[in-house]
C-alpha cells in the first residue's frame, strides 16, 4: 500500500511535467518534499507509519524505481525522487497506464462512440479532447475516471447526440442509455452539464447572465426533471390534434400547457389578440393577470430561459400571429434580461421592451440590486459594442446608478415618504457627477 501511494503521488508529478508533454527540454527533478507537504501520508511524528514507509521507499530504491534523500541523523527520509529511466517499470509497478498508451486508448474510445456526432457541443468537445489527446498524451476529466467510466460516458453522449433534438426526462433518458433510471442522474450527470456548459454557447451565455440550477441547465438541453407548464391567459384557443381548447373562459387565471403537449399543437387561433405580452418573473406574471391584462391580450409567462420545447412553442404561437400584433418583452432591467429579449426576438421580430429603459431605471433606482464594478464593466463593454440596441438608455442608467432593477420591483408602491426613508439611511443610490 505504501508502495503504490509513493509511486502514485510521483506519478501523477511526472503527467504535470515537461518530461512527459516535451521530453528533454528539461533538467528538473521529479520528486515529493516531504517538507511540503507533498507525500501527507508519511506522518514522521507517528512511529509505526514513519517505518512502514520507510520499509517500502527502501525497498522501491532497492529496485531502482526512486532515489531517497535523507534528513541527515535521522531516520526520515527528506526528498523522494522518481528515477526517470524506470518510468515504465513504475507504470506496471502499480498497474497504472501510462500516458501515452491510456491517451491511446481513450482516443480510440471517443472516435468509436462519436465518429459521426450532430450535436455541435458534442462535437467540439470531441474534437477538442481527441486533438490534445493526440498531441500532448494528456487525459481530460472525465478519461482519468478509468475505461469503464468513459465508455459509460460516451454511451450518455451517445444517446444524447441521437435525441435529434427531442425532449426527454431525466428518467426516460437514463433508461434510454443503461436501463437504469437513475444511473445517469447520480453517476454522469455532473460530468455531462460540465461539458455541456464549457462547450454549448448558448448554455455557457445562460450560466454567466444567471444562477443556474443543474435542473435549469438539463431543461435547457431538452432533458427534464418533470415535464414544464407553459402558462399563458388571453381569449384565444389552441388547436390540437385531437381538438380545440379555448382558453377564453379562464381568463384572467389562464392555464399550462405541459411541454409533452406541444409537438401535438397544430395551431393558435388568435383573432381576438392584438397584443400579446411576456413577462419573465412568475409573481409580476400573475399580478399581471389580475390588474393589468386587456380583453384583446394574450398574457405568457416567460420564465429565466427558452428550453427547446418552450422555444418550439413559441415559435408555434409566432406563425399563427396576425401580421398588426404588438408583441411585447418584461424582465428585470440587467444583463439577463436584455439576453433573454434578444432570444426571443429571434422567434418574434417585432417584440419591443417594456418598462425596461432608462426611465424606470432612474424611478427604481432606490430600490435596485448594487452591481460590482466588474458586472458594470461587461454592461459598458456591451454598450460600447452596440449588443443590446434596444436598450441603450437602460444601460446608461444603470451605469449612472450602479443598479439593476429586479422586476419584482415593479410590484412596490414607493411613495415620496418611503423614497424619503431610504435616503436618510444611507441606501439611495445617487449618479456620480460628470459624464458616463
């Protein structure tokens, strides 16, 4: 035991060194300080632990495979150094692969499971993996978790890869890669939305604009935890394969629609609807409905993110839409929101901003969420970019007043006495003089 935990700890030092990835193009030693903490299992002060160590680097030494450096009259040993030409005696000393034949290995494994993968994350990420594998022996997270591992791994993405795009649950999809509806869950769900995030541009857009929970992140790739609800309220009616549901007589509550139901729309019958109004904060969605929607609006509950069946959906709603609609976008008055209005521009192209410019900025500034100087840097960096034209005088006030304004806000009824309150705490928040 001794043995394998002094060879691993010099080991995995010698996959960090230029000896491995450019050899000969340095004289540095591969070794452990004890002094440093590097070899934490040689506990000097502990008497039996000391010499059983001892017992087993000796040994090692004896058969070539390290070199010892001692503390001089004691019986502990300073300095462990792997002797590099026995490198391959170390690798088989402890049944460990060495770089370049697991880099081989794993190579071969990814090009077997993902020869002919669709999905542009997947392969990017394959690309990626399998150019550094080639180049500088060096394995990726999730190789270094051992064959088993990654075959099992490349199966998920596999099965991924063959959804063409369809939603799934979570369940349904762990059945669809081991037959086992939780496997996927507790074994890979980690490594996958790991990936995922560092190779899917959208997903990684989300993530930095936003907190994300791993369910969000899954929603976002098509795979659920349970199916969503689409809430919307308005006098239109939805017709399906199997019939027509008329929303009208649930005004102003609305409904859900689950998102197994959508690829079942065939249409939207929207004649009474000139206007239609999304709203990304649940709370400001229902206070909506009860106090503000009109009898010729179609109210719909956006949410933090367009997952692929709410994106399909939408895009159901926007070829039914009759060409004089207005078509309005609420969210909170941040990176975020602004993100999320230019997604959604895409599937509707004439949505315009509401309640989300300079204006608002400067009346709830009292009350809005204080920016670090790095969050107003990427705002000002946009603005200079030109990446949210819609929202130019929104990002000159916020810039101004170092906030963002939540939506929820909105739902605060400030009045001159409460404006008076916060000040005299010392909580207003008050533009720097001169120019932005």
């Amino acid at each position: 035991m001794e043995q394998d935990v002094i060879l691993s700890r010099l080991l995995d030092k010698f996959e960090n060194s230029k000896h491995l990835s450019d050899p000969g193009s340095s004289n540095r030693r591969v070794m452990l300080r004890v002094d440093k903490k590097e070899l934490p299992e040689y506990q000097r002060e502990n008497a039996a632990i000391r010499d059983r160590f001892n017992r087993a680097a000796m040994e090692l030494e004896r058969e070539g495979l390290i070199h010892l450096e001692w503390i001089s009259g004691q019986t502990i040993f300073s300095k462990v150094i792997l002797e590099l030409a026995r490198v391959e005696r170390a690798y088989n000393k402890i049944g460990r692969l060495h770089p370049q034949k697991a880099a081989q290995d794993a190579y071969a494994q990814i090009q077997t499971a993902l020869p002919y993968a669709n999905t542009i994350w997947i392969r990017a990420w394959r690309d990626e993996v399998c150019q550094t594998l080639r180049a500088e022996w060096r394995l990726p997270a999730v190789c270094k978790k051992g064959a088993g591992f990654l075959h099992d791994f490349l199966r998920v993405l596999a099965c991924y890869d063959h959804l063409n795009g369809e939603s799934v649950t979570m369940r349904a999809f762990s059945i669809r890669c081991f037959q086992d509806s939780k496997r996927f869950e507790r074994a890979f769900q980690e490594d996958f939305l790991r990936i995922a995030e560092g190779y899917d541009q959208e997903l990684h857009a989300l993530c930095a604009q936003r907190e994300m929970s791993s369910r969000d992140k899954l929603a976002c790739l098509g795979i659920y935890a349970h199916p969503e609800f689409y809430q919307m309220s308005g006098r239109c009616s939805i017709v399906m394969e199997s019939g027509t549901v008329n929303l009208e007589p649930l005004c102003p509550a609305g409904m859900g629609i689950p998102s197994t139901a959508v690829e079942k729309i065939r249409s939207f019958s929207l004649e009474k609807i000139r206007r239609i109004t999304f709203l990304e904060n649940k709370t400001n969605y229902e206070e909506y409905l009860l106090s503000e929607l009109a009898p010729d609006e179609l109210a719909v509950y956006h949410g933090g993110f367009l997952s692929p069946q709410k994106r399909l959906l939408l895009r159901k709603l926007a070829d039914c839409l009759p060409g004089d609609t207005e078509v309005f976008f609420w969210a909170d008055i941040d990176l975020g929101g602004f993100a999320m209005f230019a997604k959604l521009q895409e599937i509707f192209p004439r949505l315009r901003p509401m309640r989300m410019g300079g204006r608002e900025v400067e009346q709830y500034a009292e009350l809005g969420l204080k920016r670090t100087d790095s969050y107003l840097s990427a705002l000002r960096n946009a603005l200079d970019a030109d990446e949210f034209p819609a929202f130019r005088e929104a990002i000159k006030a916020i810039l101004a007043y170092g906030v963002t304004i939540e939506q929820e806000t909105f739902l605060s009824k400030l009045d001159q006495d409460s404006v008076t309150r916060i000040r005299e705490a010392g909580l207003a928040h008050d533009p720097p003089e001169g120019d932005i």
